[in-house]
C-alpha cells in the first residue's frame, strides 16, 4: 500500500513538472548513459575473466566508459548474475536517480518513501547531499549504494513474535511444569488467537493434553505444530510416538514427513521399512533404505537390508548395483558381510565367474595383507568346481585336511556340507560321498538328511544294496519323507520284494493322534498311487479294489459337485464392508483425514470396487423404496442379501490329482475292469458315471469310449441298465454302420424291455435318418417276432432281405416270420407263406453251407408246421454231424472273464436234434426207438 501512494506521488509530481523542467529531463537522459557506464564500470572485471588475454582491443573499450556501447555495459550488468534481479535491480536504481534529479536536497525523505535503507543512506551518502549542482558523482555513487541492497525479504520479519506473546509462552510453559494444565491451557487459547500460526503454542497444547490423558486432542495439536513447522523432525516423532496404534496410513503419512525433514535418522527409516514389509510391500522397503543411504552412505545394517529386500522382491540386478556401487564408492569402509552377500548372490544367481572374481581379486583390494577367510575359501572352491576346475577346487578344499580342522571339525559342519552338496550337485558321486562320511560320525549332524544324501549318492552310482540301507537309516529320523520312501518302495520292488514294499507304504499300526495342520504320510496321494500298482502289478484285484474304491469314489463325488453350474458369486454386505474397510476413514472426527491407506494396490482396487457396489446397491435399494410408494404398496426392506449366505462345505479331495493326468484316467478304467472281475457291476457303474460327469472335458476321446463301453457291459450286467442305455445310444451315433455297436446297443435294451420310451424314439430316429443301415430294421423285426406280430415282423426282415439278400440271419428270420404267419388264423393262402419260408430256409441252409445248424434249422420248420417225416430225417441227419466248439462273440472292449465258462461241446446241437427226434417217435407210437434215442444222445 505504501508502495502504492508513493508511485502515485511520483507520478502527479512527474506530471506537473514535466513542462516547466524540460532542462532536468534531459539532465535525467545524461545521468542515466552515466548509470550505465557506472554499470559498466562495476562488473568489468567480471567480463574480462570471461574473456581470453589475446582480446586486448575490446579491453581498452571496456576500459573507456566513453566509449561503451549500450549493448556492452548491459552484458557486462548481467555478467555473473541471474537476470531476473539485475532488471530489478535497475529498475529501483533508475527510479531513485529520477526522484533524486526532481526532489533536490529532500533525497533522505524520498528515499525513506520508497522504502530505501535509512540508516545505510546516512552512512555513506551524507557528504553528497550539498554538493552543488554537479550530481554526476553523487547518482553514480548513488546507484552503486542502491545495488548494494540485499534482494528479498528480510529474514526474521515475517514471523517475528511480538515480547508480549513470548511472555504469554512462557508463562503457560510454567503452568505446565508446575501441573497447573487448565491455567496454560487457558493462556495457550489466548496465544492462538492472537498468533494462529505460532507452533510453539499448539505444541504446548499437545504436552499439557497428553499430561491429562486427552491422547486424540494431544495428537491433534501435535499434527498442527508439526505442519506448521514442517523441517522440525522432532515433532513428527513425537506425533509418530502417539499414533503407534493408529492409522497405519497416518503412520506413514508422518513418517514420510520426518524423513524428509531429518533424512539421516536410521530409526524413522527401520520403522518405514517394516511398515512396508508388513504389508508385504518389499520394493518400497528397499527404495526407503535406498534413499537413506543417500544420506548416509556407510551404514553398512542399512546396506544389507536394502539388497536383502531387493532380492525378496526379485530384483536381483538392483541388489548387485547396490552393493557394487557401495563397494566401489567406499572401498575403506567394507566388512566381510557385505562380501559374502555379493558373493552369495552371484552364485545362487549361477555367476560363479562374478562370485570367485569378487574372491580372490576384490578380499585383497579391501582387506590387503589378510588371508582369505575360510567360508570365502569354500566359496570360492565352489565356484571352481561350477567352472570346472576341480584340481584348484580340491586344493582349497584341502584345508580341512589339516590336524587343526579336523579336531574342530564340528566347527565346520555347514562348510563341509556345502562343499559336499556342490560336489553332488554337478555328479561327482564320488567326491560327495568322501565328504559326507567325514560329516557321518558328528553328532552334531542332522544324521536324516545326510543319510538321505548318502544313499541317493549310492543309488546314482548303482549301488543298490547300499543305497536301501542308508535308505532306512535316513527313514528313521525322516519319517515323513515322502520322496524317500517311494524311492525306497522302488528299490525293494526291483529286487522282489513285494511284502516289504507293501509294508513301508502302510499305515503304521499305531498311527497316534495326528494334527489338522499337518497330514500323515500315509495320506499322501503318491503313497496311495505307488501301492495302488503294486496291488495291481502283482495280480491281486481284491486288496487293490478294496484299497483304492473308496478314494477314488469319494474324489469323483466331491470333483462332480464342483463341476454344477456355478452361479455368479454375490458378495454379502459384510464381505463388500470387510473389503472397504481400507478405504474406510474411520476416525473422521480427527483435525486431519482422508490418508491414503496403507495397503498393497491391489488391496486398494477391491476396497474401491467395494465402496463403489456399496453406493450402487444402496441407489437400487431407494429406487425400488420410491418405486413402492409411488405405486401405493407398504414398503418393507429385504436385507437378506445383507446377511451371508451358507455355502456347502466341500471336503478335499484324497486324490486331488485324479482327473489332471493320464496315469490317473488309467486308474480309473482299471478300477472299474478290477469291479467287473469281481462281479461288482453296480459299483463299477457308479464310478463311470461319475467319471463321465466330472472329467467329460478332461479326458480324452480313447478314454471316455473304453469308459461307454465299460458302462454298456456293466448295464447289461447289473440290475439297472438305464445309465448303460445312454452309453449305447451314444456309441450307436457314432458308429451307426457298426454291427458290434447295435449287438452291444440291443443286447443292453432287451433288458430295459420293448416299452422302454427312450428306445422307441430312438429307432425312429436312427431308421429316418439312416434308410440303407440294416441292423436298426432287423431289431425292429425281433421286437415284432417277440410280441407276436408275425406280419409286421416278415415285413420288416424282407426290406432288409432287400439290402443283404445274402445274409444267413436275415433269410434265418424271414423264413421263420413267414412260417410263424402261416401258423395264424387270419392268413387265407396259407400253403404259399409255407413254401415262400421253407424257400428261406433253404436258402440259408445254401448259404451255410448245410451247416450242422442250418440243417436243425430245417427239421424245426418242418416240425412245426407237421411234416414230421421229413422233420426226422432232417434230425437224423443232424444227428450224424458234428460241430466243434467256436468262441462265443465278444462285443468291443468285452472283459474276457465276463464270458461264462462254458463246457466242451456247447456248439452241437445233437442234444437238441435228438429230443426233438424223440417227441417225434412217441408220438408216433414208437417208445422204444425214443428211448433209445435219448439213451444214446441225452445221458450224462
């Protein structure tokens, strides 16, 4: 303001005398080329440092002001200083030269209006006030006063506290000390009234609030003081002191703050980076150590920390450029730790090349004159033999040979194991083993482990014998070792050992009491498996299927309840709050809110989605509440969404792995053939059809047809043969030319019986679609014959008599329909359908090849329709032939031992001929030739 009416001033006083002082104007002209050249003449050592010694013309120049050109006394102003301040800087000189031209003597007045430095001007400018008319010298003495002003604001006089407010202080201090808290309290309030952003005063507040027990008031002044001087770390450690049980994300908030302002501090940074590791945050842990050791490069516990949480967190290349840069920035400062971690890295990260250069090269840099350690020795003996140099190897690893080591070997236990390990990990059995025995006899030893490695040292060399028993020894300590076990399994196995094999994958007899958190061994899947086949292996179907049934059955059933139709997961109202609770500020009455939450980012994303289906379900909610009303219905909540919903329990699965590869598939099939051997159809029934429903996406297209076959023999043999009809109808559309897949198909339907309704639509379909396919018109013929419907039959076995007119069964079944229709009623040409069968009949008998059958064949058509005469000699002649015996069809994947056991003979018929040739002969009247008939062909 008071700059304000001091340039309006200046401005009226300008403008009255503008006219009348045209003299001075032009004064002001000469004065200001003077200010120039003074300028000029300032900084011209300035300029001649930036110039080069050969350019003597334009330093004689400089050295005359006369004849300084504009250009060159503004370069040489702006020369070494920011152009920002030089323009202001000549701005205020300019206007004082003006008001000094115009004002005359009265120049310590103007100059106080224009806010100039009083006390300055009567220091060094007193003896030019009366100096006459010339002011040339005085303006330029003048100017160079006015630049030597110090730019900005002066420091101290903003926040400058009045002695009365610094009373007031210090008397509520007093009060505070001497416990008289509401007294300080009260002066305090008055302090904040009159000095708001005063900190001092709101720390105070927070002191004399945390002695009365008020902590939330006490942190709320804390948080104040603490903005309002923000560089003061102190402050913000006393905030973080009181929010210990607080927001995590204020936490952070605070400490982000007092890093900043104290960036040394190790503890601010220890307690930052184990919020962070809490939340599993590992990168932001290792930059927060990182930017500490910005500050504080030698602390070697930071150092390590950081390159530990880089490699947690994957990030192995920042690790080695942290601990190589430390290395090379300060070489004085390295202890061994930081070698053997750089190391360490390199070898696990296989830069063994890195790790054994860092060994022998970089220990003698950092520590010279010192021997190399023995650990690094190992190491760097590891790194050999990786390298393949397993002679140099073997020299430093010819330390432990020494009589010193080797009384304190016990010392060295890990050394000598790690070496040992390396040795067997690149297959130097031989070596391994050496070191390993070393380690044999210390009790001090993990003698399971050890054991565990000997003997697969001595299963990689062929050493079988050895191997097994240091397989137990290892089994004694390792006793829920799974891997050696069935490696052990294996090895008894190949020598014959079936019984103890069996034995060391049994559940032991006293199993104890086991925990929930930890499961036995012998409910391992791979024991179960690894038993399972050698029951299988070795012939012994009962203990396999009474073994492996109830798991298998259990792990389809649990697998076909996880394969419903999932509905859409509707996450209740106590889920969605759990999950915003991130975001949820709970403590909303506090001075300062709305912290970002400490929590990874993905945790933050569901918390957003969270609150954002909260508002969405609450929106809907008073929609459908405006909508009742307005349609005059009594609105009443439905919150049963809000309540959790009871979700079944599944159980695991005991072989989680049943569906997932082909050696399992396999189980499975082999499980339901071991069913069927034992006669256990409906067992073997059940577990197709769970396998079928819970793996039709997983198994292949073999497997699930061995599996529909499967199911079609266990229909057919068990009681309830309606699954075995979907199997059959499937296998039939797949294959509907297949003569074995319709034998399979009606050999299952004629247990369901001819009024099953899937079947009937079923051959409608199939003879639609498929007019030249035979066997679908012949199984409509047998359901005719079987209920009697002799025409509708014959109708049927001649059109597909007109497809394969040389077919033994169809010229079969025709001629019998014909001859069965002859023997009606309702027939009128009776001798012609005879003749038009027996026609058939010889027909088939000409395709057979007067075969034994063909012929009975003949003398029971003839029998029927009473030509008795040449029905006997037709059945003498049968009794005249032989058959031998001829496998009875098997339908695809048929089991073997399915079939019954039939005796010799069961294909002649010579037994059948010859009661038949009986009946005959008694009734005639002939009882003894009947008898002696059946003497001679009906006893046993």
């Amino acid at each position: 303001m008071e700059k304000d009416i001091v340039d309006g001033e200046t401005a009226n006083f300008v403008e009255q005398h503008t006219m009348d002082n045209a003299v001075n104007v032009e004064f002001y002209r000469k004065f200001e080329r003077l200010e120039y050249e003074a300028l000029a003449d300032k900084k011209r050592k300035a300029v001649a440092a930036c110039q080069s010694e050969g350019e003597s013309s334009k330093k004689a120049r400089l050295d005359d002001p006369s004849l300084a050109s504009m250009e060159e006394m503004m370069e040489a102003m702006n020369c070494g200083f920011r152009r920002r301040k030089s323009r202001k800087i000549f701005r205020i000189s300019k206007r004082a030269i003006w008001l000094f031209i115009h004002a005359g003597a009265d120049l310590k007045t103007l100059f106080l209006q224009n806010s100039l430095n009083a006390s300055s001007w009567k220091t060094r400018n007193t003896s030019y006030v009366d100096s006459g008319g010339d002011y040339s010298e005085v303006i330029i003495k003048l100017t160079c006063v006015c630049k030597m002003k110090k730019k900005g604001r002066r420091k101290g006089t903003r926040n400058k506290v009045s002695p009365e407010i610094l009373r007031m202080l210090g008397e509520a201090t007093l009060n505070y000390a001497r416990g008289s808290y509401e007294e300080a309290i009260s002066i305090l309030n008055e302090v904040v009234m009159v000095a708001p952003n005063l900190p001092d005063s709101y720390h105070t507040l927070g002191l004399v609030h945390d002695a009365l027990g008020n902590k939330k008031r006490a942190t709320d002044f804390y948080m104040i003081a603490a903005h309002l001087n923000p560089k003061d770390s102190s402050l913000w450690q006393l905030l973080i002191a009181s929010l210990e049980q607080g927001d995590p994300g204020l936490v952070e908030y605070c400490l982000s703050k007092a890093i900043k302002a104290d960036p040394s501090d190790r503890i601010l940074i220890t307690h930052q980076a184990t919020l962070f590791i809490n939340i599993g945050d590992y990168m932001r842990a290792a930059e927060a150590y990182e930017n500490f050791l910005r500050f504080c490069p030698h602390d070697k516990e930071a150092l390590t920390e950081c390159a530990k949480l880089y490699l947690k967190c994957g990030q192995i290349e920042h690790s080695i450029r942290v601990l190589e840069n430390y290395l090379k920035d300060h070489p004085s400062g390295v202890n061994l730790s930081i070698i053997e971690l750089l190391a360490s890295i390199f070898m696990e990260n296989n830069a063994h090349d890195r790790a054994l250069e860092l060994i022998e090269d970089g220990y003698p840099l950092y520590f010279p004159g010192e021997e190399l350690p023995l650990n690094l020795k190992v190491e760097a003996g590891i790194c050999y033999i990786h390298l393949g140099d397993t002679r140099k190897a073997e020299v430093l690893f010819s330390v432990f040979q020494s009589k010193d080591l080797r009384e304190n070997l016990n010392k060295h236990i890990g050394l000598i194991a790690k070496f040992a390990d390396a040795y067997m990990d690149l297959k130097h059995f031989r070596t391994a083993l050496k070191n390993y025995h070393m380690l044999e006899t210390d009790a001090a030893v993990n003698n399971g482990f050890l054991y565990l490695k000997i003997a697969q040292c001595y299963l990689s060399l062929n050493e079988k014998a050895q191997a097994i028993t240091y397989f137990y020894k290892a089994l004694q300590t390792l006793k829920n070792n799974i891997d050696a076990r069935l490696t052990l399994a294996s090895l008894l196995l190949e020598d014959d050992e079936e019984h103890e094999a069996i034995s060391l994958l049994s559940p032991p007899k006293d199993t104890g009491i086991t925990s929930e958190n930890h499961k036995p061994w012998w409910l391992d899947e791979r024991i179960k498996m690894k038993i399972y086949f050698i029951y299988k292996a070795k012939g012994m179907p009962e203990d396999f299927v009474d073994s492996i049934y109830p798991l298998v059955r259990e792990s389809l059933h649990i697998e076909s309840l996880q394969q419903k139709v999932k509905v859409k997961k509707r996450l209740s109202k106590a889920e969605i709050l759990e999950r915003a609770k991130v975001l949820d500020d709970r403590q909303t009455d506090n001075v300062f809110s709305g912290f970002r939450p400490l929590a990874p980012k993905h945790a933050r994303m569901k918390a957003k989605r969270a609150k954002k289906l909260l508002m969405k379900r609450a929106t809907q909610k008073e929609e459908k509440k405006a909508n009742a009303i307005a349609a005059g219905f009594d609105w009443q909540s439905d919150d049963s969404d809000d309540e959790p919903r009871e979700q079944e329990v599944i159980k695991e699965s005991p072989l989680p792995n049943l569906l997932k590869d082909e050696e399992h598939h396999c189980l499975i099939i082999d499980l339901c053939k071991a069913l069927a051997s034992l006669r256990r159809f409906e067992d073997a029934s059940e577990i197709i059809n769970l396998a079928l429903k819970s793996a039709y996406n997983v198994l292949s297209t073999e497997k699930m047809e061995e599996l529909r076959s499967l199911g079609a023999q266990m229909a057919y043999h068990s009681k309830d043969s309606k699954h075995g009809f979907d199997y059959v109808r499937y296998i039939v559309i797949q294959h509907p030319y297949s003569f074995a897949a319709w034998n399979m198909y009606y050999k299952v339907t004629a247990r369901l019986g001819k009024s099953y309704p899937k079947h009937s639509k079923f051959m409608r379909i199939m003879r639609a679609k498929f007019k030249d396919c035979v066997p679908p018109i012949i199984i409509a013929g047998h359901q005719f014959t079987g209920g009697s419907f002799h025409q509708d039959a014959a109708r049927d076995y001649l059109e597909a008599y007109k497809l394969l007119p040389e077919s033994p069964l169809i010229n079969l079944c025709a001629g019998s329909s014909l001859i069965n229709l002859a023997l009606g009623f309702r027939l009128q040409n009776k001798h012609q359908c005879v003749a038009q069968g027996l026609a058939f009949l010889h027909n088939n008998l000409r395709i057979c090849e007067n075969s034994q059958e063909a012929v009975y064949n003949m003398a029971r058509a003839f029998h029927q329709v009473g030509l008795v005469s040449l029905a006997a000699s037709y059945y003498e002649k049968v009794l005249q032939m032989g058959e031998k015996d001829y496998p009875i069809p098997r339908l695809p994947n048929e089991l073997t031992d399915l079939t019954e056991n039939k005796k010799s003979g069961y294909c002649d018929l010579k037994r059948e001929a010859a009661f038949n040739l009986h009946l005959i002969y008694k009734k005639s009247g002939a009882t003894d030739l009947a008898r002696q008939v059946l003497k001679e062909h009906c006893t046993f």
